[in-house]
C-alpha cells in the first residue's frame, strides 16, 4: 500500500533517458516524512526546494505541488516520500535549454524499521574516509550530485553497528553524516553545527532543531569543526527529517555519553512530525 | 537516421525511476565520436569506463559493449554517441545494494554543426566564474556528477562568438574547459596540459594527443597551471572526442595566434577517426 510513483502528478515509473537529471544530476531532492497522512517541515522542504531552484537557476516548482505532496501522503500513517525535481529532458550538451520543462519525480516508500530503536539507544558512527570537495556555488544545495555521498556510505556494507558515517571537508573539517547534519554540545554548553558555506546539505531537520533551541535560550553557533573539536564534546547527536535526532554513542573507538541537549532535541524533532505551524 | 535509443541492448528511450544514475549521478558516461561507421578511440573509451568502474567499485561492463556500440556505429557517416553506465536499481539510500545490476544507456545523435568551423577558424573562450571542487577520489573519472559543469556552460546563454569556457578550480589553477581538455604551448616551446590529480576529466582525447605529442618528442607536461601562465603562452588549444582540436584565438579580451603545434595537433586528432590501433 505504501509504493507508488507519479512523474509530473501521473502515475508513472519510467522517465526520458534524455532527462538531465539522469545525464548530469541537473536537479535537486526532497526527502519527505509522512505521518498520519501529513508532512512533517512541509514548508521547509517547499522553500528549501524554491531555494534550490533559484542557485540553479532553474524555474520553481508549480504552485500546486504542495497539493501533490499531500495527496500521495494521504491516508499514509508512515511514508516516505521523495521528490526529484530536475531540469527535465534535453539536447547533448551542458547548456541548459532556454526554456526548460522540469520534470518532477515522486516515489512513496515504506517507512525504514529500526529507527526507533536508534532513537531509544542511540548509534555508532565511524569517521569516512571519502571527504567532501568544497564549492560555495553548490554548498547546502540538495542537489543531485551525490556521488561523495554514495562512496562514503559504500566504506562500510555490513551491518556491523555503525548506523552513519561523519563526512569531512577537503580541508579536514567535520561537516556532515552522509545523510544527516551534525551538532555537538561542546563542554561550555554551547550547541554547535558545522558551518556549511564551502559543502553540506543544509538540512530542514537541522533547521527546525536551530530555530527551535533558539526559541529556548539555546543558540546554535554555525562553526568550523575539527573532528579534535567534536571529539571533546559533551554530546554529539545527528539528525534528518527521517530519522529524527539520533544520539550518537560512539565516533570510531570513542565513546559518548546520551545527554540531556540530545534528548531534547529530540523533543523538538517530535514535534515536527506533523506540517502544522509549530 | 541518426537517432536512436537502447537501454542494456534492447530498443527502448524511458526508464526506471529508481535508477542510481538519476537519484545520485551514480555512474559514468562516454560520448564517442562515429566516422563512416567507426568509432574514434574505442579502445581508450572502454579502457577509461572500466578504469572509472573501478573508482566507483561498480561492476565492469560486459564484453559485448564494444560489439553493441559498434552495431549502433554501423552505416552512420558521422553521429554521436553517448553510452551512460549506472549503477543500476536500487533502494532509498546511499549505500549501493550488495549485487548490482548496471543500467547501460545508449543514445545516438547526429552530428553537430559548425565544429569544422571551429577547427579551422578557431574560437574565443571565456574563464568562468564556476570553480571546480577539489576531490581526488573523483579526479579524472568521467561520472554523472555534472552540475559544476551545468553552471559554468549556463554562465553564457547567447551565441556571442563565445564556443567554451575554461573552469579553474577552487584553488584557482586552470584545470578544463566545460567539455574540453586545454593544453598550452608555453614560449620555451614546452607543451602543456594540467595536471587531473584534484578534479577534472580525464579526456581520451587529451592521452591520444599526449602519446602522439611524445612520439614526435614533443612531450607533455602534466603541470599546476595558473590563469596568469595560461595567458602567456604562445597557443592555446582544447580538445574532446567529438570536436577534435579547437584553436583557441581569444581567452576573454586577450588575443591568441593559432600556430603551428596548435595544426600538428589537429592532424594527430584526425588520426584518431578510425577505431583502429593507431
């Protein structure tokens, strides 16, 4: 009941092979939490997405997708959705068309067990060796280039316990997992994320999660991170629409201490489950 | 006539969407130049697939992808084609599935104007202002990744005279045109062409050249190459498999003389029509 594809609002599952998303990852992403047939960030997602649009330079997405989005998460008690929004099809070459026709690509999935469990009791993390290259003019995009992603989640294939893996910079900074921002409560109490000016995907969740600490006396400082930095944290935990919070137990062979900021940016994460402003 | 479309060797222009190559640029490309039904510089097209196979930990191709290019060659005077090689289907998620099955796609063009135009006459490039980042473990392999690419061709959008833009990296040394290789003829006579170890593509056309330069002892030197040595040197040219070897007469405002290496090296690009060993 939960799978189901639509490509420009038709049920469909098969596209062009001259889309450019396919030929250059000409187009971003949004990955989606459904709950109780709602959309957890909704708006976040649809302006983040718009943002994307605009460093792309690509046209925005019809004003009624968020209808669309919702009528595929109607009726769902837990989905995911994701959405490719792509520069559409094409002639040979880099040049985008003068006046393109994006292409819009939704897949329902089923919810992923084993989230809750990660949750409760927290996950192991390891140090990738795959390090992110820096471009300011694609940084915080969710873009569809993704290939360093995919080569740093390929560094382990076995479920040995590591949940995600830490991404540095070219430079050596912390700056993400391979799906989820990070942030680290270092020993003076300050919450921290790494700044994502030079690469990174500036997450909705993480979003959520600043605004949110804000609103309790809480800033989050945007910094460079070394990975000696992080590992004097107090708490570490990383985050996605998804998953949530996931507190982090273990960065290689060092452990860490569930506390009191994760489990309550965890609350904050609860609270964005329904689309509802919050 | 020209066109045509095959995906895994069976007649057919739409697909899944849930292919790695759209959800991620999880793959590889090759656009090969066809001549009275030949392949330019097949050899070193399949040996750079299955080189960048290799990078990406994917599956190699099977053997019979030069017969099932060659079919596609057969009785075409000149066309372009350009093969995509994902990774195949897969789940939600970065991590690549334990046993993929690679998606190949094959797409026939015609030919393009105007490049025999550009041979002869030459053409004025422009520096763009979209760098290229840094990421040795994608250096060189000719992956679906492209959106630096994208951005940098979209930096000019009307034909103003203007045939390709050079990129530099974030570090600002001069690495590649959009879809080109450079090399550079520097005033000692020295020949030069940057080096790959940080980011750019590996062309097939810049080693033909590179081994034909060093027969007639003329080596290539593999070099850092600022914007400011770039404009001192006596020729510019750049180079791909489709267009052979443009001159290059103008870098922005500043005027260049077509000379005589920048000839030689066409001869050797014509030499690389045929498939044949060479």
């Amino acid at each position: 009941m939960s799978g189901g594809f639509w490509i420009n609002g038709v049920d469909a599952d098969a596209l062009t092979v001259l889309d450019r998303g396919l030929h250059y990852g000409d187009g971003l992403f949004e990955t989606l939490a459904v709950t109780d047939g709602e959309i957890g960030l909704l708006d976040y997602h649809l302006e983040r997405l718009r943002d994307g649009c605009q460093r792309l330079a690509m046209p925005e997405p019809p004003s009624g997708l968020r209808e669309e989005l919702l009528a595929a998460a109607a009726g769902q008690s837990r989905a995911v959705l994701k959405l490719l929004f792509t520069r559409g099809a094409g002639g040979r070459g880099y040049l985008p068309p003068e006046d393109p026709a994006p292409t819009r690509i939704l897949i329902r999935y089923p919810w992923p067990d084993h989230l809750q469990d990660h949750v409760d009791a927290g996950v192991r993390v390891r140090v990738c060796s795959t390090r992110l290259g820096r471009n300011p003019r694609l940084a915080g995009v969710k873009h569809l280039n993704r290939l360093e992603q995919v080569l740093a989640r390929s560094e382990w294939r076995r479920w040995d316990g590591i949940a995600e893996g830490l991404m540095l910079d070219e430079g050596g900074l912390v700056i993400e997992g391979t799906m989820s921002n990070v942030f680290a409560v270092h020993g003076d109490g300050r919450l921290a994320t790494p700044a994502l000016a030079q690469c990174g995907i500036a997450g909705v969740m993480r979003r959520h999660l600043m605004l949110q600490a804000g609103r309790e006396d809480m800033p989050v400082w945007t910094v460079d991170l070394s990975l000696t930095e992080l590992l004097r944290a107090q708490e570490i935990f990383v985050c996605n629409s998804i998953i949530g919070v996931w507190p982090v137990i273990g960065v290689d062979g060092q452990a860490f201490e569930i506390g009191p900021v994760t489990r309550r940016a965890q609350q904050w994460a609860m609270q964005a489950r329904s689309g509802r402003e919050i």
